[in-house]
C-alpha cells in the first residue's frame, strides 16, 4: 500500500474585477492668439494662455516643423498640446483670430 499524504490545497476565492466609475479627466481650456504670420517663411506667432499661464510661441512650419514656446515655465505643460493643435490647423489660422482647444490636465 502507498503511502497517501493529505494535501490541503488553499483554494482563494476568485476575485471579481472591480467596477469604479471612471473619474472624468480634468480639462483645462486654452486660448490662442495669433499675432504674426508669413506664407513665404512659413512661421506663424502668437500668444496662448492656459490656467494661469501665458506663453508666447513661434511655429515653423515649412521643412523642419519646429515649436519655439517662451517663457520656459510650464512649457512642459503646453508644448505637445499646442503642437497638436498647430499640426492639424496652422493653415486655417488667420493673424488677428482668436481659437481655442481643450487640454486634458488641470493646471
């Protein structure tokens, strides 16, 4: 005869996923002003102001498209955003118009 041990198997019990209702993401709006543009040299300025903070940029956006936002404090905050937003709509902005878009952060 064999020799059976007991084994006592621990059986947790299934855990059922979790359902929280989402917590919407925080929003924040920012605004733009364009200030300058130039077909030829394909570089369009402006202001954009978002929660307390205000920034002055310069789009490229003719070969290297590049973004040139001053001051540096909370540039971190607007930089992918505000270029998003150039991408997509620099050729319908006009100098003197004011646009806006919405950001999903608080600031």
């Amino acid at each position: 005869m064999t020799n059976v041990q007991n084994l006592n198997f621990l059986h947790y019990p299934r855990r059922l996923p979790v359902t929280h209702a989402r917590d919407p993401l925080p929003e924040t709006n920012a605004h733009i002003r364009i200030t300058r543009q130039s077909w030829q040299s394909g570089i369009l300025e402006g202001d954009v102001s978002a929660g307390d903070y205000v920034w002055q940029f310069q789009w490229r956006f003719r070969q290297r498209k590049s973004l040139v936002i001053r001051p540096s404090q909370g540039r971190a905050l607007i930089q992918e955003p505000l270029g998003r937003f150039l991408e997509k709509w620099d050729y319908k902005l006009e100098p003197g118009g004011d646009y806006s878009f919405t950001i999903r952060a608080k600031f």
